[in-house]
C-alpha cells in the first residue's frame, strides 16, 4: 500500500522565506524520507529536519497503485 505524504519543507527563514509543500507518494517514512534527499531541493544541511518532517506529515492511504514519486512542490 501507498501514501499521499504531505511534507512541510525543511529549509527555515531566511533561507526559505514563506517554507512550502512537498506532496510525495511512498510506501513508508523511509522511502518518503530517501525520495525527499534524492530530490533538487535537498540540502545536507538540513538533514536531520527531513526525517522529522516526514514522520510529522499527515498522510493518506491510495487507493490505487501509484509509482512512488514526488507529486507536486511549492517551496519559496
């Protein structure tokens, strides 16, 4: 089975003025986390806040098979 993660972006003020929405389909915390610091808008120096934005995010069961990706981002 798979989930709609939606994540709260990472990157704090000032670097990210207004932060954002990352929308992610993942079988689990792990894969959500691992499709997340693969992406463009990873940056190392934020690592530890992915994985607790991950398990904070409120997600939502498919119910249909998708291919786990990211859906949609709106980061600033």
């Amino acid at each position: 089975m798979k989930y709609l993660y939606i994540v709260d972006y990472w990157v704090p003020f000032p670097s990210s003025e207004y932060g954002g929405l990352i929308n992610v389909i993942a079988e689990n915390d792990i894969e959500c986390h691992d499709i997340l610091r693969d992406s463009d808008d990873y940056d190392d120096r934020y690592e530890s806040k992915i994985m607790e934005r991950v398990v904070a995010a409120p997600r939502f069961a498919l119910a249909n098979e998708e291919e786990s990706r990211i859906v949609e981002s709106f980061t600033t």
